[in-house]
C-alpha cells in the first residue's frame, strides 16, 4: 500500500510540475512497455513456483494426518479381539509413539532457525511430554552434532519396533499381511516427511528473485513518468492517471508480496499454516479410535488415556500462536 501511495504522490508532483511548465520529467513509454512483458513473465513464474512449493507442502501435511489416523484405526481393527492387558499395553504404546511422532514434526516444522537445534533439549527439560524420557534421550545422543531435522523420521524406528514386538503381547500375533499394512502407513508418514524436510531445505532460486525484484521494482516506481508523457493536463486526466497507477502498483508488488508469504508456510506468521489446529484434530482423533476399545475392554487404562489426553492438548484451538515452546 505504501508503494501504491508512492506512486500516486510522483505523479501527482509529475502532474503539477507539467501543468505549470516548471520541468517536464516524463518519457517516452516504448521502452516502458517492452519491459512490462519482461517484468509479467518474471513475476508470473516466481508466482507459480512459489504456489507450487506452497501446496505442495499442504498435501505432505495433509499426508502426515491421513497416515497417523490410518495407522491407530488399523491397528485397533486388526488386535480388536485381543482382550488381554498387554495387548491393551500394545495398542496404547503405539498411539503414544503415533502421537510423539507427529508431535516431534510440528515441532521441528513450526521452530525457527534459531531454536530447531534446540528442540529435543526442550523435549527433554519438559513436562507432560508423550515422549519417553529414554526415547528423546536416544534422539539427542544419535544426532549429537548432526543434523536434527531428521529426529523425527528416527522416531519413525521405534514406532516400527512396537509394531513388530505385537507378538510379544498379543495371544495370536499378528498375520503378515497385517502387520506389512501397518509398517506400511509408518512408511507413508516417513515419505511425508521426506516431502516436508526437502521443500524446508531447498531455498526458492535465488536468481529468479533477485531478476524479479530488480526488473519489478525498477519498473513500477518509473511507471509515473512513462505514463505521465501522455498525460492530460485536466483534473479528469490526472484522476485517471492515479487510479491506473495505483492500481497497476498494487497489482505487480501484490503478487510479489504473495509470493513472499508462500515462501515460507511454516512458522508463527498470520499467513502460515496452522500446524498446531491441524495435529490438535489428528490427536483427538486418533484418541477417539483407541478410548472405542480401551474403555470397554482395558478400564484399568483409564488414568493413561486421561494422561495421554491431557498432553496432547498443547493448545487451546482458540488461540492463534504456532509457537508451542
């Protein structure tokens, strides 16, 4: 808006200095014109890529949750008539670590440069986590000077390590194919990941922003004086004037600012992704799908579903904050 604002004042002034014969700052507009299909290509493209990258990372997000939700679904289906307390124990580790998991990605998603090393210290300092003190202290000791980003997809074996000891607490063990579908969705979380870790990781190219910005900035605020050759010197002509121009301003630069909040959907901005409101649904879903057998068939879980619960209520859905530090 400010440069919108800019541009209306130039040719306001360009406009008076015109009219009262003082100084003639305008130009022929040919050349102007020519680099306008420069500019529209340019900016058009940075558009695209941007947008591109932008729902691509809402269908890796949106794949974390299916993959989440699908997991502890299949899970109670194919145990469901295994009645015993340590097949209730197994169904109840793997939700935990479901949880801890997704909880561990938001995390390292929505943590800024500065605080992303420090996440699993967090984790570890802090109370009423879902993750196992021993697990988080096995995440911080693997990565110790290595890339963290990566915790959560080493997470990913100790899910897969619960899921194959179900015959160690279920009667019947599960069949094969039951358990290849279950390892199956921990696979789809990890190539969700994979996704998010990539877009994270690959800066937009630099030369096609710095190409855009330049031709577009250039060209915008010399907008005034191309235009203001052909200007009319009736109060009628320069309304005209400055409504094309503002309205020509706010459309190039809008783009250009729109793209900008695409680059990055990640984080605490108004315009980023809500994370937190997102994983909060996949959590009392999938505790949904567990309390459907534990309350009938484990009452003695009651307390740990309570405290499981509990833990994954990190935010009130009212609030707007990202931030769960």
């Amino acid at each position: 808006m400010w440069n919108c604002l800019f541009n209306v004042l130039v040719t306001l002034i360009i406009w008076y200095l015109k009219t009262r014969e003082i100084s003639d700052l305008t130009f022929n507009d040919k050349g102007h014109s020519f680099m306008a299909i420069m500019v529209s290509f340019l900016i058009v493209t940075r558009f695209n890529i941007a947008y591109k990258r932008f729902m691509e990372s809402s269908q890796y997000l949106s794949k974390l949750g299916t993959a989440c939700r699908e997991l502890i679904q299949h899970t109670v289906i194919f145990s469901r008539y295994e009645k015993s307390t340590k097949a209730a124990t197994w169904r109840f580790e793997i939700t935990r670590q479901t949880i801890a998991m997704l909880e561990l990605t938001r995390d390292f998603l929505i943590a800024t440069a500065r605080t992303k090393k420090n996440v699993l210290e967090i984790y570890q300092n802090k109370k009423h986590k879902n993750m196992a003190k021993k697990e988080c202290q096995f995440l911080i000791n693997s990565f110790e000077g290595s890339s963290v980003e990566t915790s959560p997809l080493l997470f990913a074996l100790f899910l897969r390590t619960t899921i194959a000891s179900n015959r160690e607490y279920l009667d019947t063990s599960l069949r094969p194919q039951y358990e290849l579908k279950l390892l199956a969705y921990v696979g789809d979380f990890v190539k969700a990941e994979h996704g998010l870790m990539n877009i994270d990781d690959t800066p937009f190219p630099f030369p096609i922003v710095q190409m855009c910005r330049t031709l577009l900035f250039t060209w915008v605020h010399t907008l005034p004086f191309a235009l203001g050759n052909d200007m009319r010197t009736s109060q009628l002509g320069i309304g005209a004037n400055m409504a094309i121009i503002f309205f020509v301003t706010y459309g190039f630069l809008g783009l250009e600012y729109v793209s900008m909040e695409m680059d990055e959907p990640f984080g605490d901005d108004l315009n980023d992704f809500e994370i937190c409101q997102q994983t909060q649904k996949v959590f009392k879903d999938i505790i949904v799908y567990l309390e459907d057998i534990m309350h009938d068939e484990s009452p003695g879980f009651e307390g740990r579903l309570k405290s499981l619960k509990r833990n994954a209520s990190l935010l009130n859905p009212s609030e707007r904050s990202h931030t769960p530090f």
